[in-house]
C-alpha cells in the first residue's frame, strides 16, 4: 500500500447558497493504491464537497497541488486553471468510478445497459460484467430498469458498474445511505473485497462511523466551525 | 451495426418515456398532416388546372390579330427559339377559302396549312395529312357528312384578267378532329398544297400541279455602272448623277482599272466613271433614269454587281455584258448575240453566253450562291468569247444579285428564274408550355405584332397559385411555429427533468458537445416519427378527398410529388433541430456535481 494515486495539499473550496458561505480547508490528503478511506461527518460538514473535488468535477477556489499520479504524472491544478474540461472528463472516464446515494443508475436503461455503459462510453466491451453480476447476486435483474429494483439491489448494480471498466479511484457517496444495516454491512464489505482484490482506492463518504470503522484503513473527519451567522468553516482532518 | 451512444441513449429515452414521445409525436403529426393535406389540395388543384390548359393546345396557340409581312428567314430563326413547340406560316384569308364538295353536300371551307408535330392534330385524335390528304374539324365533318377515309373534291377558283378559273383537287379525310379542337369549319392540308393554293389564287402557275397562271420574274438588281463618255461629265452633272438614282459615290477612273475588272479597254479618248449604290442595290428603274439623265451625251452604260459568285466547271471568270450594236462598234468588241441591255427580257436570252478556248459544249452549267442555298441553271453556247472569260447577258447577272437580297429559284421545267415565295401574311404557333405564353406575348409586342393568346386565362391560373400559396404559407407559419413552441417546451422540460441524468452522463466522462446532441437527437427522431405519421395521414385523406371527387374532376386533386415530401422532410428536420437549441444549451450548463449533490 505503498504507490501514491492522489496527491491534494492546501486546498480550498469555498461555497455560496442562499446568503451563507461554507469554506472546506484541505491540508493534505494523499490516496494510495487499495486504500480503503472512510470519510466520516455530519450533513453540511463538507462531505459531498470533497467529493466533488475528488471526482475533477468542482473547482477548488486555491490550491497548492493536485496530482494524480499514473504512469505518468498529471497536474490536474494546471488542468483546472487551463479550464481543459476535455481532459478532466477523459480522466473521469477513464480512472474514476462513483457510486451515488441512490446509484445514480439511469431510469431509461436497463441494469445491463447501464453496467455496459461505462465501458461503452470508453469504447470498451466487458466480457465478464456478467460473471461479476452473478458474484453480487444481481444477474436475475439485468433486464430490469431501475425503477423495480430494491434499494440494496440498486446499489450493488451501481458497485458493480463504478467497477466494471477497472478505475484506479471509486468515489461512494453515502452508499449505504438508502438500505438497511445488514445491507449496508455487505455493500461495505464488497467494497473493502474490491480494494483490496484489485488494488482499487475507495473513497467512502458516510455519516455512520461505526459502520465503516472495521474496515477503512484510513478514516478521515471534520472539525466544522461557524465563524458567523454567516461564515461556516470546515478542516479535513485525519484520524 | 451499433449506433453512436448518444443516438441509442437518445432513442432508449424517448423509449422509456414512450407515453410523452407519442404525445409530442402525435401533436407534431396533428400540425404536419394537415398542411401536407392543404400543400397537396393546392398542389393538385392548380397542377390539374395547369395540366388541362397544357394538355390542349388551344391554350397554347398564338394567333396573330392581324394581316402580316413575314420572310421565310423570320420563320426560319423564329423556329430556334427554345419555346417555340410549333409553328407554321399561314396565308391570306381570302385565299385560304375552297370549295368541298361531297356527293351530299357543297361547301366553302376555311383552308389551314399542317405540317408534322402539329399538336392541334396530334392531340386532337388526328394524323399530319400527307400529300392529297386532309384532316377536317369536327364541324367541317359534320356540315359535309363525311368520314375518315371519305374523298372530298376540293375546288380552288379564281379571277384573273375578268375571267373566273378553277382547278379542283381530290382529297382524302384522314381524320376527323375532336371538337374541342376547333368549333370552326376548317380542313386541314399539308402546308405545300396550302401554299399552291395562295400561290394559284394570286393568279400564278403551278406547275408541279399542272395548274396554269401567270409567272412571277424576280426584278434586276446592280451595285452600280459604269458610265464610258467621249467627254467628262461637269460637276454638275455628278452631282445630278446621285439625285434620286440611288447612286450616291461617283469616281472618275483610269482606263486599266476598267479593264482589270472588264477585260478589255474603253477607247482612247473616252472618259470613264466608276458610280456606286453604297447601301440598297439599284432597281432598273434607276438605270432608266441614268440613261434619261444622259440623253444626248452618247453615254455607255455598264451595269455592274459585287460579290456575285457565278462558277462553272472550271472556275472561269464571268463578265457580263449587254450592248447594242453601235456600242460594241464603238468599244472595238465584237456583236454581242443578246444584244443591248433590256430589262424584259426573259431566260431565253438571259440563258446565253459566249466561252473561252474553243469549247464547242452546246450547254454549261453555272452555278450562284442565293439566298436559302445555291442555284444551278443552264446557258446556251452562242460562240467564241473574245477573250479569256465566259461573256453572258448583265441581265442574268442582275438576276443572281436580286437572288442575295430575295429567294429565288430557278423553274426546270419553265427553264427560267422565279420569284420565290418570301412573304407570309399570318402564322399559326404553338408556344412550348402555358409559362412560355407571357415571355412570347412580350417579345411579339416588342416587335409591334399584335397576337391573340390565352394569356388572360394564364394569368388567371398565376394569380391563383400566388394567392393559394401566400394561403398555405400563412397556415403553415402559424403551424409551424405552434408545433416548434411545443417542441421547445417539451425538449427544454425534458432536460429540466432529467438534469440529475444528463449529470449522471457528465459524471461518467461524456463531455458538453456529447450530451448537447441528446435533446438535439431526441427532436430529430420524433420528427422522423412525426413525418411518418403525418404521411400516413395525409395519404389516407388525400386518398379518400380523391376518392370522392375523381368523378366530378376527373383527375387527382390533392397530390404531392415525392420531391415535397424529401424537401418537407428536410425542413422539418431543420425546424427541430433549430428547436432544440435551447434545450441543447441547457444540458452545457448541467454541472457533473448536480448528480452528486441531487442525490
């Protein structure tokens, strides 16, 4: 667990909604290969911000250094200051996977459809989405459209296709958000097989540190302060 | 073959959400049928009326209002114009009456020169009428009690020197024209008989008919003369030489010019002029008054043309000569057999000439370029030339120089030279198409020939069109922007719904360009829809609109050829994916986070 992924040092993000300014402070945060990070806090702590860093979808207002290491190394602070959104997106495609609240699966495909469609959008055809279907016990549903699925079972659709075109980095969102404890434990413990089985970084974003405690090798928290009625403040910090 | 991602993206979408696609398809359709219906009424409907004034010709005819002057050269570039489908001379009213006779009936008919691809007959259940044939009109049948294949005995009359003449003619009918063709008793013949008639009713021979009369000699025509004085003329005299002569340059000239163009020399002790008609040639009338104006100045007079081209076999130059006895004693020639210049003399004289090298051919054949081609014609040895050139009569030269100005022939059988036939009075034309009408209405206005066309019919029809058009743009306009304002909507809504998708996409890796083409995808494919539907639409009432007045019209009036529905296809196209701008844009500004944060 030695080979660095991401690199973030003294990052900033600042945020304006409805006349209240939130700031997350990143001082350092550094993701290795087949790391298991469970990001823990409350609602409004920042989480999903990080996210959005994390997944080279928000712009950090200030930034020290952002790297991504691959075979070669990628600036991606340069990218964001030369606004090369081409670039970033092809990253996205190419090294990142998310699992979101819900699954984020498209209601107008099919569980199959949206399993290929990653790999589809990187020109890519997998073979073995199927036998990956069978170990997470989806593969009855594969015609189904997402509507009819149940939470958990949308879910491992959503595991199985953040992982079906290999990315170095899953992204989860409050995964186990939507499903109950049982469910949730076996979403984590999928999550925690897959890093450690193929090398994968996975970025867990949870409220329930309890959950998640056994199994992150590294846990991340927020100290969240309100500076004013208007001014709130948050520090990632590493536990 | 697998689709593009975003094309298949698009297509499962609408798909999914079939119950709105079908509604906008349909509300699309419900705009689109019935103006293809309202195009395809206003098509058929002034494509049939177009059709019948195209179908019969009378809509195409052009007649003029009154008597005219044309040259056979007018028809002649008259028929190169592009929109010209026919057209034949016509002759003079009065001559164009015959009498038929059947073994019923005895009637004076009106006779109307046809010629092949005469549409009037063509179109009219006729045949082009060959020689000793005729098509009459369905009157003309009628009055006479005849049918096809019956044999009319044309009678063709005339008065000439206070006595009436006639010849008659027997005529086969060939066909009989369909009414609507013409209400008018008329018989139709081919052109040659039409114009032996006229011919014949001037009082003219005929001879290829064997039919007697007068003949018609072509007029003398000089460039000028030469003029051999024993004295010089006074100014004076020059100058009266020019007045009213038609001669307007007159040079004195030296006597090896002369000769150089002559071939022998005036006297010593004569004065030589060379006088010139510089723009129309001289008549023999302007001779006489030459000759009149020089009375007792013992003048020699040697008419003189250019650039008449007279060969024979041996490519010899011709001179030609007429003098008198005493002018030939004086100019030291030889007596001319024709003998001096007359101007009444026919080809019996003018038909003669002296040759060079002793040839003893009894006959040579000579051969001029004239108006219309060359003409060939005989002249009688009469002896030796006195020098190196074939001497004939100035006459015959006169002739050929009258043949560069006017047609004329030269008769075989008669052995003499004819006036040919030149001028018209009337034609009967046939413009191409209807649209051809108003551009060949404007040319003969501008050439003062006043014409009879439909063209008030053809504008009519014009108006019409305009006016239904100006309709159906109104209507579809209205239509249109109703069936674009619900296309925006729907599209725009659509995006609204899905940003937390369109998100989703971003998230994944597809870029702006990649999902600003799904909603312009989605208004293309439903316009495909609607277009399919709008023309399953339109085919089934244009079918049952057909249905229910072919009885009454005859003919299809709502149609649409299928370039329309190519080109209305494209519009549409063009329309929706103008349509979908707005909703394209919209899906730029979807952010990949929103996926994160609508979750």
């Amino acid at each position: 667990m030695t080979t660095l992924v991401l690199e973030l040092k003294n990052i900033l993000k600042h945020r304006e909604q409805g006349g209240a300014t939130f700031e997350l402070y990143i001082e350092q945060l550094q993701l290795y290969k087949g790391q298991f990070v469970a990001v823990v806090g409350e609602s409004g702590c920042g989480k999903s911000t990080l996210l959005d860093i994390l997944a080279l979808v928000s712009k950090p207002n200030s930034c020290e250094q952002f790297t991504y290491y691959d075979s070669k190394t990628i600036d991606i602070k340069q990218l964001w200051e030369q606004q090369q959104e081409e670039t970033l997106a092809m990253l996205r495609r190419l090294h990142f996977g998310y699992v979101l609240q819900t699954g984020g699966l498209l209601p107008f495909l099919t569980v199959l459809q949206n399993l290929r469609l990653v790999s589809e959008i990187n020109g890519f055809h997998d073979s073995k989405i199927k036998e990956l279907a069978e170990r997470l016990d989806i593969s009855g549903i594969l015609n189904k459209k997402p509507q009819y699925l149940s939470g958990g079972q949308r879910q491992r659709v959503a595991i199985l296709r953040a992982i079906s075109h290999h990315p170095q980095i899953i992204l989860a969102d409050e995964p186990t958000a939507a499903v109950d404890e049982r469910r949730a434990l076996n979403i984590i413990q999928e999550f925690h097989n897959i890093a450690k089985e193929n090398g994968t970084i996975i970025v867990m974003v949870t409220h329930n540190h309890n959950l998640v405690a056994p199994f992150a090798d590294v846990t991340y928290s927020f100290d969240v302060s309100d500076v004013s009625d208007t001014l709130t403040q948050s520090y990632l910090l590493k536990q | 073959m697998k689709l593009p991602i975003i094309t298949r993206l698009a297509i499962l979408d609408l798909w999914h959400e079939w119950i709105l696609t079908l509604c906008m398809v349909l509300a699309i359709a419900s705009i689109l049928t019935p103006l293809l219906v309202l195009l395809g009424l206003k098509y058929g409907t002034i494509q049939t009326m177009h059709e019948r004034l195209m179908e019969d010709p009378v809509n195409r005819e052009i007649r003029p209002a009154r008597t005219l002057r044309l040259s056979s050269q007018w028809f002649t570039q008259f028929k190169q114009r592009d929109d010209i489908e026919f057209v034949i001379p016509t002759i003079l009213r009065g001559s164009s009456v015959i009498r038929v006779t059947t073994n019923k009936k005895r009637l004076l008919i009106d006779l109307v020169p046809t010629d092949y691809n005469d549409p009037l007959i063509l179109t009219n259940n006729g045949v082009i009428p060959q020689q000793d044939e005729c098509v009459l009109s369905y009157t003309a049948a009628k009055d006479l009690g005849v049918k096809k294949g019956d044999i009319l005995n044309a009678e063709i009359t005339r008065t000439r020197d206070k006595n009436k003449e006639s010849v008659q003619v027997k005529l086969r009918v060939v066909a009989i024209l369909n009414p609507r063709a013409d209400s008018l008793t008329r018989i139709y013949a081919p052109f040659e008989f039409v114009n032996d008639v006229e011919t014949y009713k001037e009082g003219r021979a005929v001879y290829n008919r064997n039919w007697p009369g007068g003949i018609v000699l072509p007029p003398l025509n000089y460039d000028g003369l030469w003029l051999l004085l024993p004295q010089n003329l006074t100014s004076i005299d020059e100058i009266n030489l020019t007045v009213s002569t038609g001669l307007t340059e007159i040079i004195k000239v030296q006597a090896n010019e002369f000769e150089q163009e002559l071939n022998f020399y005036p006297p010593n002790n004569y004065a030589i002029y060379k006088i010139s008609a510089k723009n129309n040639p001289i008549t023999t009338n302007s001779l006489n008054i030459v000759k009149n104006k020089l009375r007792g100045k013992s003048a020699i007079i040697l008419p003189f043309v250019n650039n008449v081209m007279i060969t024979d076999k041996n490519n010899t130059k011709i001179i030609g000569l007429s003098l008198s006895k005493l002018q030939t004693d004086i100019l030291g020639l030889p007596e001319l057999p024709w003998g001096k210049f007359d101007i009444n003399t026919n080809f019996a004289r003018q038909g003669q000439a002296l040759l060079p090298n002793n040839d003893k051919s009894p006959v040579i054949s000579l051969t001029s370029k004239v108006i219309g081609g060359e003409v060939v014609f005989p002249v009688n040895n009469q002896g030796a030339s006195f020098n190196k050139n074939i001497i004939v009569p100035i006459e015959l030269i006169g002739i050929l120089r009258t043949g560069q100005i006017n047609q004329i022939i030269f008769d075989q059988r008669q052995k003499t030279f004819l006036s040919a036939k030149t001028n018209y009075h009337g034609f009967r034309l046939y413009a191409k198409s209807i649209d051809d009408i108003p551009e060949l209405y404007s040319y003969f206005i501008s050439q003062d020939i006043d014409i009879i066309a439909q063209i008030q019919e053809i504008e009519k029809l014009k108006i019409l069109d305009k006016g239904l058009t100006r309709i159906f743009w109104l209507i579809a306009i209205v239509g249109i922007a109703g069936g674009m304002a619900a296309l925006i909507a729907s599209l725009y809504a659509s995006v609204e719904r899905k940003k937390r998708d369109i998100g989703v996409l971003r998230l994944m890796g597809l870029s702006c360009l990649q999902v600003f083409r799904f909603p312009v995808y989605q208004a293309i494919i439903i316009v495909i829809l609607s277009n399919i539907v709008a023309g399953s639409g339109y085919i089934a009432i244009s079918y049952t609109i057909n249905l229910m007045f072919i009885n009454e019209i005859g003919s299809k009036i709502c149609t649409l050829p299928s370039t329309y529905f190519g080109l209305i296809f494209i519009i549409t196209i063009v329309i929706a994916t103008l349509s979908s701008l707005l909703a394209a844009w919209k899906t730029t500004a979807i952010e990949p986070a929103e996926a994160i944060r609508e979750e």
